[in-house]
C-alpha cells in the first residue's frame, strides 16, 4: 500500500491535483473556525449544553452541512444551501416540463440548470441566515455590546446575513475549484471533511470517560469495552462498503452486425443496478423530517408545561424512543423507495438497451424489459432499504447499550459513515483512473 501512495504522489499531474484540493480543503476549516463577532461565543455555548433536543438537532444538522450552526461562523450555514436547492431542481426536473426538456439538453442543459441553482442557492441563503440570525437574538445570545434598547441594529443585520451567505456562495465556489482542477467531488470531499474532524474529538472524549482496567467502575466504561467498540466499528466500517459497493448484475446480450465479411457485437455483458441506488439521501429526508415535531413539541411544552407535552416531545426524541426509532426506519423505507423512483427511470433504461442493440435474454426490448427491470429494483431496494435503516439506529442502540456520548456514538453509523465511505470510494475510484492511464496498478488491485 505505502509503494502504490509513493506511486501516486510520484506522478505530476496527480500530485498537484492532490495537493490543490488539500489546500482548498485547509482554507475551509480555517474559515470554519472564524466566528461572527457579533456572537457572544461562551453564553452561546452554554445554552446549548443546556438545550438538550435543539442540541442535538443542530448537530444532526452539521453533519451533512459542513456547518457549525452551535458556534457560527461565516461558514455556519455550511454547504447545506447549495444541496437543498440542487435536491429542489432534481425533484422539479421528474415532474416539471420545461425542466426535465433541460435535463435532457446534454451539457448546455446541465449549465442552464447549475445557473438556475447557484441563484436558488443565494435565496435559501438570505433566508434562512434571517430566520437563524431571529434565533440569536430572540434566546439573547448577542454580544450587549451591538445592541442598542435590546434591539441589533439593521446595519448589523445585513452585515451578518451577508457574510453567511458571502460564506455559502464561497464554498460552492471551492468545491466547484476541487470539480474542475483538483479531483474529487468537491461537494461531497467539504462534506467528508467536516465529518473526520470531529473524530479527533470524539476518541479523545470516548477515552477520557474509560478506563484501561477490567469492569471500568466510577462511571467509566472498562477495557473490554473499548475492545468491543473497536470491533465494532470495524465490522460496521465493513458491512456498510460491502453493501455500497453491491450490485445486481443483470446479464444482457448485444445484437450481432455484419458489415462485409465482419461481424460485430454478439458479445455477453452485464447491466449493474446497485443495492443501495438511493445512497444517503433517504437517511438525510427522513431524520430532517422528525426533527420538526422534536421541536415544534419542545416549545409547547416549555411554553406550555403540561404533561402529554412533554410526553410527546419524549416520543419524537432521538435515542430515548422506541416510537421515533419505528417511525424512522418505516421514513427510511418510504422515501428509499420514493428517492429510487425519481432517480431510477427503468422505461428511459429500456429504450436505451433497445437504441443500442443491447437486450435482456428471454425478455422482449421495451415494455417486457421496463417491467423486468422495475421488478427487480422493487426488490433490491427492498434490502438496501433495510441496510439503511440498521445503519440508521446503530449509533443508538450503541448508545443506549454501551451508555456512550451520542457525538461518539455517530461514527458507528448513521449519515455521517455512509457519506464518509461513499465519498472515499469514489476519491480512490478517480486516483485508480488516473493510475490505470498510466499503466499502474490501482489503489484497490492486488499485487
């Protein structure tokens, strides 16, 4: 492995496209660190070691944002702009005329619809950086220095509006920068990013509460424990690239040309659908869902101290019930299927097998194809549905067994590890094309 990295980095081209990437990448967490100086950064950190629910929302939040909405900064808001108004377009592009003709465009299409979205993305920007910057002020986590009768000023306002969304618009530039002269998503490679730094912080707060004897005592979790973790985690690490990387091969049969005395085509290939065709994104829908009922149910009960209130916010709490964690695998089924329906057309598949010449032994070309190919995406994402949704509440049930922090918890599943694996793999799938053009080995290969 140590000779394919010398390999990697012994290339020109490579090497500076990596090295380019890791600076933008060091720009974004120096800038992740800068805090808006209107904040008063310690009152704002105790009202959310205090808060509970709210808490962990935003961290949820973070995760899939590169944001850091519990101390901000100017790149609170994070990436998660720019992914609701692409998601937005995507979903419109299914059921909106004019929109799908785009899409169907080729590459003049794409760039129409990335223009449609950067102006999206500036609108969710300016709005929701009013609505969190309300928030500010109404829990009084404002320095008293910039206010004036209670009130911040609107010069103020807008000079905070703007920089947040100045620091939005500035790492969709980046990770446009990573697209077209780094290597990678640059998108996904921020996203990843803000998740491996907070695993520094995680093992050091999982081995300060534990203890190096056996049984642990005063609290602490104990050797064995540890031990299992580590199992653990490597064995989840394991099962979530197996089933990212699975696929159903489809065989299919190309039709044979003469042309003169040659014959072309007859050859024997396959057609990969994958297990796990909607990735993250029904895990991303169905926890941003169940968080508005914890909330909304969190300001009734504090304005409203009644006990089914406060038994409601119970039940839509995150790793204290047994309700939100049905609730939450029957979402992730739900939308794995709505998700794979949008982004899976087996019709527009059917006709392009047909265009080429390409067929499906034993099944007729076109509408006997689209049916055989819905049948069985029905029934693959029937199982990966079902990974996703043990994936999804490992980090709570880990929680709840072992009594570790939730923010330790996180990195045995969930979002945060299906995004960091996916995004690796298709880091190592872009450096192994540039290896193989050179006539080297892949990272993956075995020697």
């Amino acid at each position: 492995m140590w000779e394919k990295i010398r390999v990697v980095f012994t290339i020109p081209e490579l090497r500076k496209k990596i090295l380019f990437t890791l600076g933008l990448l060091a720009v974004y967490r120096v800038g992740w660190q800068i805090p808006l100086p209107i904040i008063d950064q310690s009152q704002m950190t105790a009202f959310f070691k205090t808060s509970g629910g709210m808490g962990q929302v935003f961290a949820q939040v973070a995760v899939f944002s590169a944001a850091q909405l519990n101390q901000i900064t100017i790149f609170g808001l994070g990436i998660m702009p720019y992914i609701s108004a692409s998601i937005i377009f995507q979903l419109l592009g299914s059921v909106w005329g004019p929109l799908e003709r785009l899409q169907k465009e080729g590459e003049s299409g794409r760039k129409k619809i990335n223009e449609y979205t950067r102006y999206a993305t500036v609108v969710l920007c300016i709005g929701q950086s009013w609505a969190y910057l309300g928030f500010l002020i109404g829990n009084h986590l404002v320095l008293d220095s910039f206010l004036v009768n209670d009130k911040l000023s609107l010069g103020w306002q807008l000079v905070t509006v703007m920089t947040m969304t100045a620091g939005t618009i500035f790492l969709m530039w980046l990770g446009e920068q990573i697209d077209e002269f780094g290597i990678g998503n640059g998108i996904s490679l921020i996203i990843m990013a803000g998740i491996l730094a907070g695993m520094p912080g995680a093992g050091y707060r999982l081995f300060s509460e534990a203890s190096l004897e056996l049984g642990g005592g005063a609290g602490k979790l104990g050797l064995e424990v540890l031990i299992l973790l580590m199992v653990l985690f490597v064995a989840v690490v394991a099962c979530v690239v197996f089933i990212t990387l699975g696929q159903r091969r489809i065989p299919t049969q190309s039709a044979k040309h003469v042309r003169g005395r040659r014959v072309y085509g007859g050859t024997r290939q396959y057609l990969p659908l994958r297990v796990n065709q909607a990735g993250v994104m029904p895990i991303i829908f169905a926890s941003s869902l169940l968080m508005f009922p914890s909330l909304i149910f969190a300001q009734l009960a504090s304005a409203y101290p009644y006990a089914w209130l406060q038994g409601l916010h119970d039940v839509f709490t995150r790793g204290t019930s047994f309700v939100y964690n049905v609730l939450y695998v029957v979402l992730i089924y739900f939308f794995c299927y709505f998700w794979t329906a949008i982004t899976f057309n087996p019709k527009d598949m059917s006709e392009n097998l047909k265009s080429f010449g390409t067929f499906i032994p034993g099944y007729r070309p076109g509408k006997r194809t689209a049916d055989y190919l819905e049948k069985v995406m029905v029934r693959i994402t029937y199982v990966g549905a079902g990974f996703l949704a043990v994936v999804a509440i490992t980090p709570t049930v880990i929680a709840g067994i072992f009594s570790v922090p939730f923010q330790v918890a996180s990195f045995f599943g969930g979002t945060g590890l299906l995004i960091a694996v996916s995004v690796a793999f298709d880091l190592v799938q872009k450096i192994d094309s540039h290896l193989v053009m050179r006539n080297y080995r892949g990272l993956l290969e075995k020697t």
